[in-house]
C-alpha cells in the first residue's frame, strides 16, 4: 500500500457553524427525502457537523459528515451521514434533479447547493483523490499499491440503490459511498480485503479506499467494475419468464458461495458456537419471532411450529452438538451476485444488513445463515411468476446446495436443523419488512412460513 500526504483542506473550525447556518434549512427538507436516509417518518431537531473537507476550492465540492438527531432518542450522538455537496452561481439545466436548495444566508448565501455525485465534473474530483493516497483535511486516502486506476474516465451514478449511493468510471471502475456511517471498518471494505489477500477471485478486490483522517470509519470504496456481468435476480426472472431452467446457474453459484466462505474462514479468525452460544442464538431467535409476531397478525397462526425450529436447535446445543462460526456475507441473495459473460459468478456488497449495528454485522455465524438467505432467494424469484411453479424453486435450492458439497465437501442439507433455523428467522425478517413496505408481497414469506411451521 502506496501513502503520500496532500495538503489539509478542512476549513477553520469556525466555518462549520457558519457553513451548517447556510444549509441547516435545505438539509431538513432534503434529507429525510433520499432513499438511504434511515429516520423517514421523524422530525429532524437539530444538525450538527462532524467534519468539513474542501474536496474542491473555494466551497465548490464539500464533504460532509453530518449528524441527524431525531426523536425518541434526540439526546443521544444522532445518524451520522455522509454527503458530497457542490454549490454554484449558475445550476447547469441537467444537474436540476439534484438540486438540494438555495442558499439564503450564511457565507454561502446566493449560491444553490446540489447533490456533487450527479455532477461529472465533481465525481471527476472524487476519482482523482482515491488515486492519490494520503490525508487530505479530515479524510485519508489509501490506494492499493498493485491496483491499476485509470484517470480521464467518463463518471455516471448509478440510480437504482437504496443504502449507499455508486458511481461508474467509464466501463472499469465504480466508487461506493456510504450514507448512513457507523465508526468501524466496514465489512463491503474488510472481506473484499481479506479474500483479496486469500486470491479469490470471487469477489471484486478494492483498489482504493478513504475514511475519517484517524482511521476509525470507513467512508467509501473502489473497486473494479464488472462490464456485462448480469444480476442474479434480473438473470432468475428472465429464466423464469421464459420456463428455462436455473439449475446449471444456481448450481454454479453455490460453488461459488463455498469458495467464498472458505477463504473467509481462511483469512479471519473462526470460533465454536458451544452450547450457550447456540442456546443464546436459539433464544435471539424466538424473540424475533414472538416480537414479530405482535407487529404481522397473519404470523399468529404459526408460531407454535415455528417456534419448535428454535427449540429442536436448542436441544441439540443441549446434547453437545457445536458448530464452527465464521465471517460471512451477512445479507446473501441473487441480487448480492453478477454473473460475468463467461459464466463466472461474483458475490458483492458485503456490507450486511445496513439497519443492523455494525459490531452485530462484523460478528461471526455458521455459513448456513448465508445459506439460508439464498435459498430464501430462489423462493422469492420463484413467486413472483404466476402462476407460481414451485418445482423451479425446489431445483434450485437443491442444485444450490450440490453446488456447495461439490467445492466444500459438505452438504448444508446433511445440517437440516440448523439451516431450518436460519431459514426460518429469515423469513420472520422477510414477513416485518413485506408487511412495514410492501404488503402485496407478505404472502410470499408467510407461504415459506406455513412450510417451515412443519418438520419435516
């Protein structure tokens, strides 16, 4: 890893409060509209900024580290959230959509403030400070000393995402930012490392990355941009539209998955699930399941059974029975994974379940919880076809799983109260989230629910 020091560039300490008086107000209105903004439906009280960092002279390109505080626990340090804001005299007409407000006061007063990651020019700037290593103000730069970084390239964003916001570079490179950020390395940086130090190929290695000057956040990261790949869900759904077949592609990417955790488990430390650690998992898990059961009525009906997947995985724990834990993905699915022209499949976006803690999401599981959210996958691509042909599903989440025995020696259904465990607790997940958002689709975990209610 190549390091050099660029000049400091954060203003003086006493141009945060006069900066934050210019867009205190533009930032209530605008925050709690972006799609990765994890307080919707509370009022903001009170902005504070943790750091400023002229990415560009003259105001032209801020970085911020903003904290939102917001009822019930507005006493507490609030969301913190990262955000790229370029301010001008004259709005070009294609940066319109990005506008976040005119600035009437403050020493930005006459200016409009934008969103910086739809401004080519700006993400340019961004490209150009994750090829030069090194501390630029209150943020550091490190660049990967083997990786190639091309410069010059055309930056596009990408727009359908929701936790984080991406920007391609040409056809080669793309830039994460995380929104919502937490003190820790980041698990999207901390695996792709660790299985790039392992040589897998599995996943894209990053070639750069940046965080707050004293190394306690991770902040953003690039990594190669894989031209052409396909996306496991869009690739599942044109499959299914076509009555094709998936299991030569879910066999393949259960392959895929065991290389992964195998590098894993070879990079980080594992440790044993004993029997108070499962009997603790076991009592997390029926927890979830009674506390959801409250919030999604249409969950009563199955609980007694559910809850016995939690008691069989207890009683096991009971007669002695261990399991290994390790590093994982944290939120497996088909969207998490592109299969490149060749056939080749990737896993991506490590990052875990962004509303999770992140010392929950660094900590380590058995693999079958990444197992059992890809089988939970399968199911979801299978329903959204009508009439729901079940059999697809059952052939790929058997192909998945022979996939995993053929690259790691063993068969995660040879495991089955375990895996239904996870699969179950999954689902529970899946029936909140579906009936908070997307009520149309609480059939499809209740479906798998009502299944898992009853052992096999």
């Amino acid at each position: 890893m190549s390091e050099a020091t660029a000049r400091p560039a954060a203003p003086p300490e006493g141009h945060h409060s006069e900066l934050l008086m210019s867009l205190d107000p533009l930032l209530r209105e605008w925050l709690p509209r972006q799609r990765w903004f994890a307080g919707k439906g509370r009022p903001i009280t009170e902005l504070t900024l943790d750091s400023v960092t002229r990415l560009r002279a003259e105001d032209a390109l801020l970085h911020l580290l903003v904290r939102a505080h917001q009822p019930p626990a507005d006493e507490g340090p609030g969301d913190c959230y990262q955000l790229l804001i370029g301010t001008t005299d004259a709005l070009a007409p294609h940066l319109a959509p990005a506008v976040i407000g005119h600035i009437t006061r403050g020493p930005l007063a006459g200016r409009t403030a934008y969103e910086a990651l739809h401004d080519p020019r700006q993400t340019s700037v961004l490209l150009e400070r994750l090829r030069t290593p090194g501390t630029l103000g209150d943020l550091r730069f490190h660049r990967d000393a083997g990786g190639q970084i091309a410069h010059d390239l055309d930056p596009r964003p990408l727009v359908a995402e929701q936790s984080n916001s991406s920007v391609v570079y040409g056809d080669s490179l793309i830039a994460k930012v995380f929104r919502r950020v937490l003190p820790g390395i980041n698990p999207d940086l901390e695996l792709p490392l660790a299985l790039a130090r392992e040589n897998c190929d599995r996943v894209p290695a990053p070639l750069a990355w940046y965080g707050t000057a004293d190394g306690g956040t991770t902040l953003g990261l690039l990594q190669p941009y894989l031209k052409g790949a396909a996306d496991g869900w869009d690739l599942a759904l044109k499959h299914l539209t076509k009555q094709e077949e998936f299991v030569t592609e879910a066999h393949e990417l259960g392959r895929a998955t065991a290389e992964v955790h195998t590098a894993l488990a070879r990079a980080l430390p594992t440790v044993t699930y004993t029997r108070v650690q499962t009997e603790q998992l076991a009592a997390t898990m029926t927890r979830r399941l009674e506390t959801t059961a409250q919030q999604v009525p249409a969950l009563l009906p199955y609980v007694p059974g559910l809850r016995t997947a939690f008691e069989a995985l207890a009683d096991l724990a009971g007669e002695g029975l261990t399991w290994q834990a390790q590093r994982i993905h944290g939120d497996l699915h088909l969207g998490q994974c592109l299969r490149d022209p060749s056939g080749f499949w990737r896993l991506i976006d490590f990052e875990g379940e962004p509303s999770r803690p992140l010392a929950e999401r660094r900590m380590p599981h058995p693999p079958h919880r990444d197992i059992a959210g890809m089988l939970r996958s399968f199911d979801y691509a299978a329903r959204t076809h009508h009439p729901w042909n079940p059999a697809w599903s059952d052939a790929c989440r058997s192909a998945y799983c022979v996939g995993y025995a053929d690259a790691s020696g063993w068969d995660p259904r040879t495991d089955p109260v375990l895996l239904r465990a996870y699969e179950t607790d999954k689902a529970i997940y899946e029936a909140l989230y579906e009936a908070r958002h997307r009520p149309d689709w609480l059939p499809v975990p209740l479906a798998a629910l009502g299944r898992l209610a009853q052992p096999d």
